[in-house]
C-alpha cells in the first residue's frame, strides 16, 4: 500500500473521527503536533487526506480522509481482521489478548525513550 504504520494508523483514525483537528489526530496516535503535521503533509501530496477550515473557528483545519483513501482504509481494516483471526487462532483469545496489550505497553515504552522524538513508533 506504500504506507508507514504512523500513516496507516492515521488514516484509520480519521475514518473512525472524520472531521478531527491536527491536536485530535496527535493525540489519538499518541505523537507530537510537528510530527502529525508532517505525516498529514504527506497523506496530503499523496491525495490521500483534505484539511478543510472549520467553519466555526476559521484558524482550526478539520482533516477527511479522501475518497482515494477509503480505498486503501477497507484495505487495511480487511487486514486487521485477518490478522486478528489468525493470532485468536493461532495463539487462542486469552494469549492474543496478553500479546496485544504487551505489544501495547513494548509501544509506550518506545514511545518515551529518548531516541523517540525523531519518530514515534504506532500502532496500525
């Protein structure tokens, strides 16, 4: 799909919250507005997000995800399942349960180390 993980997570992200400011976006993928702003430059040049102007605050930009994108959004949600029904398989519910929220916390603690503000490591 020529996606990061960092810009696949954002575009699922925004399907789920369609509409959500750069703060939202940041939050939800647990990385700084400088590094959202960039990934969402370049979802953007690959037609793949529109920032639109809130009508309601004319200096706050709502972000979409583009009809090109929803293509590649069913894509990644087909997948996720996949994925997720092959390790419930493989690994059974209460193992996959226990990979993914050490997976989670392996994240958080990468997230936070010092070498992390070049790059956050996120989730797809």
């Amino acid at each position: 799909m020529d996606l990061t993980a960092g810009q696949a997570t954002a575009l699922l992200f925004l399907n789920d919250t369609p509409g959500a400011a750069l703060g939202t976006l940041a939050a939800g993928l647990d990385t700084d507005l400088a590094t959202t702003s960039t990934m969402v430059d370049r979802l953007m040049s690959a037609d793949l997000v529109l920032r639109e102007t809130d009508p309601a605050d004319r200096r706050r930009a709502l972000l979409y995800p583009t009809e090109k994108a929803m293509g590649l959004i069913s894509q990644l949600e087909d997948a996720r399942r996949e994925t997720a029904v092959y390790l419930r398989d493989a690994l059974g519910p209460e193992r996959t349960h226990e990979l993914t929220r050490l997976l989670d916390e392996l994240i958080g603690q990468l997230n936070r180390a010092p070498e992390a503000s070049e790059g956050r490591v996120t989730p797809a």
